[in-house]
C-alpha cells in the first residue's frame, strides 16, 4: 500500500506533497531534517493522506495534487 500525504509548515507558508509506503518513517524524516527539500520549513504537521493499492495510482494522484488545480480541489487551498 503506498500513501500520497501533503504536511504544512508550523511556521512557515509552505505545502509539500508527497509518495510514501511508510508514512511515518516519513513524517519523522520530515521533521528531524533529514529531507534537503523541506528541512528549512520544519516542523510540520499531517494535513492530508490518502491510501492507494499500487503505485503506479498513487503516484498519478501525487501529480495531480501538486497542481495549483489538485491543491484548490482537494486540499481548499
């Protein structure tokens, strides 16, 4: 099972989507800084999650969540 999240910066104005198997080793990868790309916006908190069966799903669910359209729809931003 692979899950598509999307977490929110406490601190900062700041939305990242992304592709898990193991959504919460993620969270902790998030939050102890050791992703490049999100480390400067730590900490965060879950805003979003939705499982699929194959990753091939999930993954066409991801890029469609990181359009301006995916985020207005489902995340009402």
């Amino acid at each position: 099972m692979f899950t598509v999240y999307a977490i929110s910066s406490k601190t900062r104005r700041y939305i990242y989507v992304g592709l898990t198997s193991d959504l919460e080793e993620r969270l902790h990868r998030h939050n102890s800084g050791y992703e490049q790309t999100t480390k400067p916006f730590r900490p965060f908190e879950l805003i979003f999650q939705r499982n699929f069966p194959t990753r091939v799903e999930a993954r066409a669910f991801e890029k469609y969540l990181k359009t301006t359209r995916g985020k207005r729809e489902v995340l009402g931003i």
